[in-house]
C-alpha cells in the first residue's frame, strides 16, 4: 500500500498552475449559489471577493495538495 501527495500550484508556475485556477474559479462558482445567501452578499460581490481570493493564490504562491493511495492484492504463494 503506498499513500502520498501530490502539490499543484494555484495561479502561477504555467500551464499547470493555470489549470488549477481554473479548476478552483470553477469550484468557486458552482459553491456560490449555496454560500451567498449564507454570506448576506450579493452574486457581484462574491464575485469580486473571489477574484481577489484568486489573485492572492497567485501572489503568495499558494498550492493545493491532493492525496492519493494505492495498491496491489498480493500474489498467491
């Protein structure tokens, strides 16, 4: 059984980076109409809030962690 993680930058360091931006914009947009009505704003200022979450994932180099675990059946003796 092997169990680790992989980080993926969020916003910078290329393509990758990019992808994972859009990947969490994506999250960000389809969690919005649950939270705003939570949050007591409207759909443009959570809009505005989380460009600024994505800009600041850029500007501090932030990165997501993703686990994963696998493994085999052993082989019969």
């Amino acid at each position: 059984m092997v169990c680790d993680y992989v980080s993926g930058p969020i916003g910078w360091q290329g393509r990758p980076g990019q992808m994972l931006r859009q990947s969490t914009l994506l999250f960000f947009k389809a969690l919005g109409p649950m939270v705003i009505p939570i949050m007591g704003i409207d759909a443009r200022e959570y809009d505005d809030i989380t460009a600024h979450v994505l800009d600041d994932f850029r500007r501090c180099k932030s990165y997501s962690n993703a686990n994963y675990a696998y493994g085999r059946k052993p082989l019969r003796q």
